[in-house]
C-alpha cells in the first residue's frame, strides 16, 4: 500500500504512535475535569470495529491502510471512491465489507448507456392487478459497487446524489427509504480515458474518501497464489454486526471526544489548503468530513478522544479528490499538495494538554 492510497503520516505530534499514544502522556480530560479515558464511550463489544477491519483484511491481503481508511469511513457514514488500475481487488473488496457488516450486495457496472432508472429502479405495468408496481434497483442493497463510474454520463452520474446525501431515493414522485447502513462504493478509471465523463466538483465532496489500494507487495502475492485470502475466503467471514448496532455506533462516534485545539486543527489544516489554492476549495463538507473520519478513526484503534493524528491520517484521502480540479485532474499532484500542508502546518501539542 502506498502513501497514496491511505494517506501519509505527516509531522507526528509528540512521539504519539498510531493510536495517539505518547510515552508517558496521561489521559486527557474534558473542559470538566472528567477524564475521558482510553476505551471508546459505547455500549458495543469494544472488539467490533477491529473485528470489522479484520474480516475485510483476511478477504484482500496487504491492504492495512487501505481498509482501515475505508472502515473508518464507512463508520462515519461516508462513501468511498477507489481511483485504482483493474485487476487489484476492488469488488473483492466492497463483497468483503457487505458481509462483514451483514448486508447485501449490489454491483452496476458503468456504460454509456446506463440510465438513472438503473441504478434506482423502474415502475412495471402489472396487467393482472391492472396498476404499477415498483421493482427496486441496485441501490437499495446495503453495499452497492459502481465500477467505472465515470463511464456513466453526468445524467446517470447525478442519480447517485440523493441516495448518498439523504439515503433514500425519489422515484414517480414517490420517496423510499434506503438500508440502514448504507455505503457506496465507486471505481472511476484514469482521467482522461476515452469514453469517460469525468466526475464534477460537487459528486466528487459526496465522496468522504478516496483510495487506492495498489498492487500487493511480493510476499502478499505469494500468499495469493498459494490460496490465502481472495475469493475462497470471503465465504469464512463472519458477520461483526446486525442492524441493530448502527444507531449505538453512531451515537458513539458523535460522542467520541475532540479537544478544542485539534478541532481547531482540522480547521486550519483546510484553511492552509484553500490558501494555497485561491481560498474556493476544499467546501466546509470536507471539514466536517475530516473530523468525522478522524472521530471514526479514533474509535478503530480504541480510543475514546480524538488526536492530531487522527485528522492527519484522513487528510490525504478526505481532502485529496475535492480539490483535483484545482491540479488540472491530476491526483498525485493533488496528494501531495495536501501531503504537504500536513508536514509544514503547525501541530498542537500532544497529551497531556488536553487538559482544562
């Protein structure tokens, strides 16, 4: 896995490793003296989102910052977009994630000619009960994949819209619901492409992250052709969760502890961005996505309060695909743009200053 696909490390405040802690920090404390501890405030099996990163990992080996990246967005309730070569794993990769979170799965592939209707559904004449039914689409599965989205045209591409914003989609007039959860997982291929629509400004800051996963390193490889992981492991997955965890999940997240200077953190880190591009991009969305992912992020490796590492590990894949307009589509360049506002930007100091 590259730099690119999870994003980079950036200045690591305080010696902290990858779980925010320190040597020797204590643990920080809200504005009220209470402290917040190291255990994340939920009434969940504290074992379930690692439960949930390993299930996807045992299907698509090699990949550790890639699906931690995705988990923690899917947890944040935000949706994916892989910007990757064929051939790496990435449907493998949204099957593994619908069954470890015990959802359904649904795939449409991108064409020219793909209709909105497609994607969201159709009414049918039912001439023996002599009304309108209506048959549901790919979207109403809990994981959907759309490969190659950018072949589909803007038309086709603008359907996905509601269902990512409002999970629900709007049909002959009629609005339906979407599952609880619901995740969207979207490939494109390169820019530039003959026969593609590249995706505008506003479809792209719907997506919370985008990833590469990359071609797996030589020992991984050897795993594969030796028969770990793949295909033949996605039927020993486990289901980490039933629907009835989502709304503890949520709730535990959104109460996940920030301290006022790592909000403030994510804020600036944004704000250095848009200077250095005009001050038009990255939308506020993308901030609030930032400190959403690093809430969710937070919860991943077990804790109960946010750090400034969390918000520098989500700012390549968070904020990278908002502003590629502004690097004449070019992705890598985008990246290390944002790479870089992580490295030279000022961090605030690790625990204990949480403290107040």
């Amino acid at each position: 896995m590259t730099d690119d696909g999870a994003g980079g490390q950036g200045r690591r405040p305080g010696g902290a490793d990858e779980s925010g802690a320190g040597h020797g920090d204590a643990v920080p404390a809200r504005p009220d003296g209470e402290a917040v501890g190291s255990a994340p405030p939920t009434p969940l099996d504290p074992t379930f989102a690692p439960r949930l990163e390993a299930g996807v990992s045992s299907v698509v080996l090699g990949q550790g910052p890639a699906v931690r990246c995705a988990v923690a967005a899917f947890l944040a309730g935000g949706h994916i977009l892989l910007e990757d070569v064929p051939g790496v794993g990435k449907t493998l990769f949204a099957k593994a994630l619908a069954r470890v979170i015990g959802g359904s799965f649904g795939r449409v592939q991108g064409t020219s000619d793909l209709l909105p209707t497609d994607l969201t559904g159709v009414s049918v004449f039912d001439p023996e009960q002599r009304q309108w039914n209506f048959e549901r689409g790919p979207l109403f599965h809990s994981v959907v994949l759309v490969d190659e989205l950018n072949r589909a045209t803007p038309r086709t591409q603008s359907a996905l819209l509601e269902a990512m914003a409002e999970q629900q989609i709007t049909a002959d007039g009629v609005t339906y619901p979407l599952p609880d959860p619901f995740l969207v997982i979207a490939t494109q291929n390169p820019q530039g492409d003959l026969g593609t629509f590249p995706l505008v400004g506003g479809q792209r800051d719907r997506f919370m992250v985008s990833l590469s996963l990359g071609l797996p390193g030589r020992d991984t490889e050897l795993e594969l052709v030796a028969g770990a992981g793949g295909v033949r492991a996605l039927d020993a997955v486990e289901t980490a969760a039933t629907s009835l965890d989502w709304p503890a999940l949520r709730t535990a997240i959104d109460g996940l502890y920030a301290a006022p200077e790592v909000l403030a953190y994510a804020v600036d880190l944004v704000g250095a961005i848009r200077a250095v591009l005009g001050g038009w991009t990255p939308s506020t969305r993308a901030t609030l996505d930032l400190v959403a992912f690093a809430k969710a992020h937070a919860l991943v490796v077990g804790r109960g309060y946010v750090t400034p590492d969390d918000v520098q590990l989500g700012a390549v894949p968070v904020l990278s695909h908002r502003i590629i307009d502004a690097t004449r589509s070019d992705l890598g360049a985008a990246r290390a743009l944002v790479q870089d506002a992580v490295q030279n930007g000022s961090v605030p100091p690790t625990r204990p200053a949480y403290r107040w």
